[in-house]
C-alpha cells in the first residue's frame, strides 16, 4: 500500500529539517511494514522557493493539489514583512478551510522543563483555526473604513470610540466553534482521554470567547449525551468524559501548577496560538513540537516553528518537530507500528542526551550535534 504526502519544504530551516525528516519517517515505516507500505513524497511550491521559480509565494497550482489531498506536510515558511502581505500559513488555513490546528504536548525524559512534574504533561490542544481576530478584517487608525465603522458605532449604537482608533473585528460564529469542539469531542472519545477543557475569554468577550464556550458546551450535550459529563455532577462517575471550562488567563496558570488535571483542550484561535507554545515550552520546546492543521478531507502537518533565520544554513535546526509530525501522520492513517518506532528513537535519542543545540542547552551534560546527526542517530 502507498499513500501520496504532499510536501512543502519550508524557508529558512525549512529545507535541513525536511530533508532530515523524510528519510526517518520512510526508514520507520520500511523498519514496521517491509516493502508493503510505503509514502510517496510529491514536492509543492510556497514560500521564497516558490517566488525564485514562478514569482509567486503561493502558486494557484500549489493550493490546487492541496485542495485535491489527503495528507501533506510543510516546513516553516517566512512572512515576508511589509505592508498588505498576509501570512502564507494563514491564508493557506484560510483557503483550504483548515479549521482545526491541533498539537500535542508531550514529555520526552530528561528535558529540563520549567514545571515540577513535566512527566505528567500529556495535552493536546484543538484550537479554531479560521476565526477570530485572525479572521484578518481590520484598518489602519485613520483609513476611511475604520472612520466609517467608528462614526457607526458612535452614531448609530452610541458607543463612545476614539475616532483615531484602529479597528480590526473578532468574528466568531457557532457552526465555525462547534466543528472545532466536535473534533476534540470525537478524539476524547477515541482515544479514551478524561476530559475535554474549553478554554474561553467569556468573561470579558461575552458574545465570541462566551459564544465559544456556551456552543462547546451544546455540542456535548447535544451530539455526545451518553459519553460526557459536565465537572459540577461529575462526582463519582467513572467512564465519562469531563467537559469543563476554564478562562483563559486562569487556564495558563492551571497548566504550569496542575497539568494532570488536562488532558484534550479545545479553545478559540488567539487562546490557542498562545497556550500551544506555552505548553511546548514545558517539554522541550517549538523544536519538539509537532502540528497538524485539518479540514474535513486534508490533514495538513506543520513544523509549529519558524524559519529560525539566525541559524538557517548552519546544520544547527532540530528537525524533531517535523519527525513528530510525520508520527502524527501515521497514526492517522492508523499506520501505529511506525509511528511507534519513532517515538521509541526519539525517546532513546533523548534520554541518551545527544541532541542539537536547542535541547541541549535545556539538558544537563548533553552533547549538541547538529541536525544530520542527530537524523542519522534517529534512524539508526
Ligand atoms: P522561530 O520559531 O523561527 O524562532 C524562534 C527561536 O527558536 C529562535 O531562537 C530560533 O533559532 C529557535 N528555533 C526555532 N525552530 C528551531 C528548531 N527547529 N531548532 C532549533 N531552534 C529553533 O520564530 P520567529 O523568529 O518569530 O520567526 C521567524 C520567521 O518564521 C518569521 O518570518 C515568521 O513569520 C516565520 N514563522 C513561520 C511559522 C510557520 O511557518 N508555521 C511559524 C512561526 C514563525
């Protein structure tokens, strides 16, 4: 059996960590399946690659495909910085309707991490990925539109605004959050996670972080009545799947001091662009963390780092993230026995301390290598 990735290898570090990446992802399936199974690796065109060959960032041909697939995966790709360009990352979430990014946080021995019990981080994190303020509606203090909108708000509503005032919308609907808890409801179910946490702003933001919540909240009731439970008559019931609350201030503070009391988290984009890094930060950090961003037929897997332009070039960038999303793909596609493999080579790798720069420096008597090597001890 062959299934097609579609590959988008990234700027910056972009091109080292793919190139490290693909071939332990392929040895791990080879090392589980023989010659049976197998991924076929088809390249597409974004980012500055792209730009020198088309002179496009993002080529219609390159959304087509994707539009079109079931499995691909991207490095870090940069935002070029100037006025009007959109992020790349977005607009690709945006267009394909990618409208859950979901990460999950998970411990390696021997990491230093800044909380007491790192062994007890087990998270995964849903976050809404095509709302919000990321929805990308706003303008410039002083523009015409954001005056328009202001004058409304004043005249019309009677809402005292600053005229000079940027303004940018936070729109945020019940079918957008519902797909979003639905995900994370359906994998607390598969998985036979404990609880399912959404995490909101609803005390300030009533009608879009209250919105969320109240949706989240239908969602369970409504589509999972047998399976949930909620945390105020959860006393003494076993079996079941705890959706609570928290909001999101408070939430950051409850992961750092009580992590075994989360396990699935389904939140609102700005929250979950926020609590996903802070929690990669508890086990090792964005080299380690792997992502995937889903719609309802593409399951779209990214490095959750950047294009580290400081040491792009220079054999330093860990490709772990990138690793780990290639075990997240084959869990997916249920190919477990590889995907096992590769954490098992990335626990051993770990705990025997010999790491790249970015690990190191986080691990007591560890040896930095630098990203080829640490490959080829991964797929040894
Ligand atoms: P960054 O993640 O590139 O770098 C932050 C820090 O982490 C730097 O010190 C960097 O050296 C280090 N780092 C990141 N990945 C690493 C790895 N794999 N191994 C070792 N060290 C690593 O974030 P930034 O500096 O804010 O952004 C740089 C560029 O990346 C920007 O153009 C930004 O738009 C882009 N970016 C892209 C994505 C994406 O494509 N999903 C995500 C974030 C940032």
């Amino acid at each position: 059996m062959q299934k097609t990735v579609l590959f988008i290898e990234g700027d910056g570090i972009g091109a080292e960590v793919t190139r490290a990446a693909q071939p332990i992802i392929n040895k791990a399936v080879e090392k589980a399946y023989g010659k049976e199974r197998a991924l076929e690796w088809k390249e597409l065109l974004a980012g500055e690659k792209a730009f020198k060959e088309t002179g496009e960032y993002l080529p219609q041909s390159t959304l087509d495909a994707l539009r079109g697939a079931e499995l691909a995966m991207k490095g870090p790709l940069t935002t070029p910085v100037g006025k009007g360009f959109r992020s790349l990352n977005v607009t690709m979430r945006q267009t394909l309707d990618l409208y859950a990014c979901i990460r999950p946080i998970r411990y390696f021995d021997g990491i230093m991490s800044p909380v007491k019990r790192p062994d007890l981080v087990d998270m995964i994190v849903f976050r809404e990925n095509t709302e919000d303020v990321y929805a990308g509606i706003e303008y410039a203090s002083g523009t015409p539109e954001a005056r328009k909108i202001i004058e409304f708000f004043r005249d019309q509503l009677g809402v005292n605004v600053d005229l000079s005032a940027g303004v940018g919308l936070k729109p945020m609907t019940p079918a957008g959050s519902k797909r979003l808890v639905r995900k994370a409801l359906q994998h607390a179910v598969a998985q036979g996670k404990s609880s399912v946490t959404l995490v909101h702003k609803g005390n300030i933001m009533k009608y879009t972080e209250g919105g969320f919540r109240e949706w989240g909240y239908e969602v369970a009731r409504d589509e999972f009545a047998d399976q949930f439970v909620t945390e105020k008559d959860s006393a003494g019931v076993t079996g079941k799947i705890v959706v609570k609350d928290r909001i999101a201030d408070a939430m950051f503070q409850e992961v750092l001091i009580r992590p075994e009391q989360y396990s699935v988290i389904a939140t609102t984009n700005l929250n979950g662009d926020y609590i996903s890094d802070a929690l990669a930060a508890q086990v090792g950090g964005l080299g380690l963390a792997p992502g995937v961003n889903m719609s309802d037929t593409l399951a779209f897997y990214e490095a959750t780092h950047g294009t580290a332009p400081t040491i792009a070039g220079q054999d330093k960038a860990n490709p772990g993230s990138l690793i780990l999303c290639g075990a997240m793909l084959l869990d997916h596609i249920g190919w477990h026995e590889a995907a096992a493999l590769i954490h098992n080579a990335m626990n051993k790798v770990i705990s025997d301390k010999t790491v790249t720069v970015d690990l190191a420096t986080q691990m007591e008597g560890a040896r930095t290598v630098g990203t080829t090597e640490f490959g080829d001890l991964l797929g040894a």
